[in-house]
C-alpha cells in the first residue's frame, strides 16, 4: 500500500505539483527513508517528523518508510516538506483512513513538539491547490495568507489537531483572509521647495512609468523627490496586487497574511550584490528588483553601484523578469518595475564650489555608468543647486494629490488605448508599447517628425533611444489630453536626453571662471 499526498516544489514563484509517496514495508527496526533529490532540510525532515510523533504520543513502527517525492528528478528544498511527509506516514500507519488526504495538499514545517510552524510561499501554494481543484493545509499562522487564494483551505496550529480533524472529533474550520494593511500615507511633494522642473519630470515619469535620472550637486532634492513618486502613482489593481503578493509570500515579507495595495518601493544600499539585487543564492530567492515588482526601485548615488551589479539590470528592464541559471534548473521571478536614480555630478560633489579636477574627475565618475544601462534611461534631469532664497519660500500650493489626479488621467488614457493588447506582462502604460504600436500611436505631426530626425542625426541616438523618445513625447501629450504628438511634446521629451556629467561640469567651471 502507498499513502499519497500533495505539496509543492517552488520555482521562483511557480508552485510545482509534488506527488508525496510513502511505502511501508516489513522489518525488524524502524527505518527512515527519503528519495527523490532533497536537499539538506527535506532530508531532515525525518528527524522532525520522529519528534512531533513522539510529542503527541505515537512512535514510528519497526518497519522500512520510504518516502519518495515525485518527480524524482526535480529538485526538492525546504522545510515545507514536513507536513506532508508526516500526514502520508499517519495514512500508511492507519490513524487516517486510506481516502482522508484524496483532494488535499499540504505544507508546512514541523517544530519537535507536534506544532505546525509557518513557512514561506503559501500564498501561490494555495492558488495552485485551487487550480488543481485540492484544499491546501497549512500552519495556522499561514491561513490568513491561504484565504487570499479562495475558500476551503485548512489551517491547523499542530499535528493532532488534524488527527481529530480527519477523525471527524473536531473539525477545523477555514480560515478568514488577512486584512489589507493600512494605507501608507505618502510623502508629498509640498515638502520640496523649488525644483519645479524637477517636479514636472517626475509627473511625467509616474504617468508614462519611464525611468529617470537626476543629476544634481549634494542637497538639491535628488533624494526626496525620488521618495515622493509613490505618492503620484495609483493603487495596485488586483491582478498586481497577487503577483506582488506571491512574490513577498516567497521572500517571506507577508505578516499575518496581510496584502498592500500600495505600489512596492524598494531601496538598496549602494553595497548590495548582485544576488541581493537580481536574485540568486543557494536557493534563489528573489532580488530587489523582484520585490520591486510593479512598483519602484530607487538606486541612490547610482555610480557607487557595481558596474557588473548594474549592468546585470539591462535585461530585466527590458523584459520585465529576471532569470537566474543555475546547474540543473532556471528560475524566473517577475522583474517588471520602474527605475529611480540619482547621483551627483562628479565624486567630489559638484556643489557651488568648482570641482579642482574639471573636468576629468566627473569623465571618471561617468565612465562607471555603461552606455547601454544609460541607454535604457528615459528621463534624464540635472537638479540645480537649492538655494537660501529657495528655502525661504512658502510651501508650493501644488501638492502631490493634485500631480496624481493628472496622472491618473493620462493613465486611464493608456489603458484605453492599448486595452486590445493588455495581458499580464503588458502593463498598458507608454513605457511599455512596441514599435508598431508607438507608429500607430505615437507618430508625431510633421514638424515633431523633421524635429526628431534632425536630432537623431545630430545626437546619435540609437534605434532603442529614438523610440524612448517617442514614448516620452506620447506621455507628454497624454498628460495634456492631446490626442496627436506635436511639435512641443517631442521637443519637451528631446530635452530630457541624457547629457554627460563631464560636460555640465566643465560649463559650470566656465561659468564661474567668467
């Protein structure tokens, strides 16, 4: 006889069907057997399994186990193997009957005294137990977050519980789903003084999703303006709302299974690795950019990053996910955000005081940045320099709740115009449209189009830049209700094109030389 249950293995945020398989054959001595590719933790799984029992009264029979977990030639990690394995062992040994785990999974870990402890990855473990038409049993602590997924899943706080559960003495009740965290009061633009350009680039990255960089002299607000972009941009909708969700579910950051529809922003230290950026580990686990998925990743004092740690970016920016290869498998985690940076002109700064070096201290501190990473920036803006007149201003009447009202507008415009093409990797924003769709939509009038042309002449700009143009110019006229991209719009959106550190500094020492 063969008792089976399942669970699951996660690749990334793929929850993949585990067939757990427990045999019991004759023996003289109790004998513990795990196959098919555990890692170190499943394989410990029975030392666990042995205490719990013993905890809540039971012993493992004199007899060969042998536990195999199916396919046999997928990877197995983790310690969410436990519950499982200790519920097809209780079938095999007869205190569950033969059909009690026909239609559930499971997952969980196992504390030696008979407790169900909480694990990571329940919540896309639950939406595929639904897909596969199963009830998930989970830890009590991870109902809440299971609830997400549909009614019908279990949570059990310890191993005995589910023996009276399945013996119909005391049946476990579903549990309810996991309140949405309270609304994060966002950062408002009143607080910045000055700046307006800066502020008018920012409206426009947080309507179209375009990626921005400022430059600017230490001081000047780079910082606090990349901290307020959250506030301009709108709830996630509920498809976004799961896949971020499924992701924290993995990485861990889901407490007390509560979900947040405010847009994820991340920021890393200008230390972190590429693991602890992209993803990867021993057990790849998801990077900042995945955690920023469908929201903000802001790189403060960019040059500072690793030039490999930077360019590892370019292709999930341009793909929206991230693979991360590893010797016998690839795991993808969605990767689909939208990039802040900011740095300062030269190592030295760049303030009110000339750089001595000029301009080769700022060529050297530019030079870390790869032309192919800056190429996929849309939005390029020098932040000037705030000064006491500045300070001494009033608060701006403008809010940030006046700059989303106009966001979500030009928002609402995008999604109608590419609704016949929207799926789940395609975000229906401006950032995202492909070359057809930026000629049916985005085609300028004839003086914006001999405008471009001259400068895609004249500045060298690459296929993938003239098209970011485009884009830009499209989210302008969207932010004005403009339904044909004229001659303004392209000249606004040409404006933002990158221009070297080493040549603003340079005009700065001149200027101040004069």
């Amino acid at each position: 006889m063969v008792a089976r249950i399942t669970t699951f293995a996660f690749e990334g945020i793929a929850a993949n069907p585990v067939d757990v398989q427990v045999h019991m054959a004759g023996g003289n001595q109790p004998i513990f057997t795990i196959v098919g590719l555990p890692d170190k933790a499943v394989a410990e799984s029975r030392e666990r399994v042995r205490a719990a029992f013993s905890a809540i009264g039971l012993a493992l029979p004199p007899k060969r186990i042998t536990v195999n977990l199916a396919p046999a030639d997928l990877p197995k990690e983790g310690s969410h193997y436990d519950l499982p394995i200790a519920l097809g062992v209780l079938a095999i040994m007869g205190i569950l009957s033969p059909d009690a785990l026909d239609g559930h999974a499971a997952i969980g870990e196992l504390s030696l005294d008979g407790r169900i402890a909480a694990t990571i990855g329940v919540l896309p473990a639950a939406m595929q137990a639904l897909e596969m038409d199963l009830r998930l049993i989970c830890p009590e602590a991870c109902g809440p977050e299971a609830a997400w997924a549909g009614d019908g899943n279990l949570a059990a706080p310890n191993l005995l519980s589910l023996i009276n559960h399945f013996s119909g003495r005391t049946p476990l009740s579903c549990p309810p789903p996991g309140e949405l965290a309270a609304p994060i009061v966002p950062l408002d633009l009143r607080d910045v003084k000055g700046q307006d350009g800066a502020k008018r680039v920012l409206e426009i990255a947080a309507a179209g999703g375009h990626n921005l960089l400022f430059c600017g002299p230490p001081g000047s607000g780079k910082s606090m303006l990349a901290k307020r972009l959250p506030g301009l941009l709108p709830d996630l909708s509920a498809q976004e709302l799961l896949e971020a969700s499924q992701i924290q579910s993995v990485a861990g950051l889901l407490e007390r299974g509560q979900l947040s529809r405010a847009r994820p922003f991340r920021a890393p230290h200008h230390s972190a690795s590429m693991a602890a950026l992209v993803g990867g580990g021993i057990r790849a686990r998801p990077g900042e950019i995945s955690l920023a998925h469908h929201g903000v990743l802001f790189l403060d004092e960019l040059p500072e990053f690793s030039g490999q740690v930077l360019d590892s970016l370019r292709q999930p920016l341009e793909d929206g996910e991230v693979t991360i290869s590893r010797a016998n498998r690839h795991v993808k985690y969605p990767a689909r955000f939208q990039l802040i940076a900011a740095m300062n002109p030269c190592r030295c700064g760049g303030g009110e005081t000339p750089c001595r070096k000029a301009p080769r201290c700022a060529q050297q501190y530019q030079a870390r940045l790869s032309g192919p990473f800056l190429d996929r920036i849309d939005l390029f803006f020098d932040t000037p320099a705030v000064t006491a007149i500045d300070l001494a201003l009033p608060p701006p009447s403008e809010g940030s709740a006046d700059v989303a009202k106009r966001v979500a507008a030009a928002r609402v415009q995008q999604a109608e115009r590419y609704a016949d093409v929207s799926t789940p990797a395609h975000r229906c924003l401006n950032v995202d449209a492909t070359g057809a769709e930026l000629d049916a939509h985005a085609a300028p009038d004839a003086a914006g189009e001999a405008l471009i042309a001259d400068a895609a002449a004249k500045f060298n700009l690459s296929a993938r830049a003239y098209h970011r143009v485009l884009k830009v110019a499209r989210t302008i006229a969207d932010l004005e209700a403009s339904d044909q991209v004229r001659r303004v719009h392209v000249a606004e959106a040409l404006s933002y094109r990158h221009r070297p550190a080493a040549d603003m500094e340079t005009a700065r020492s001149g200027a101040l030389a004069h």
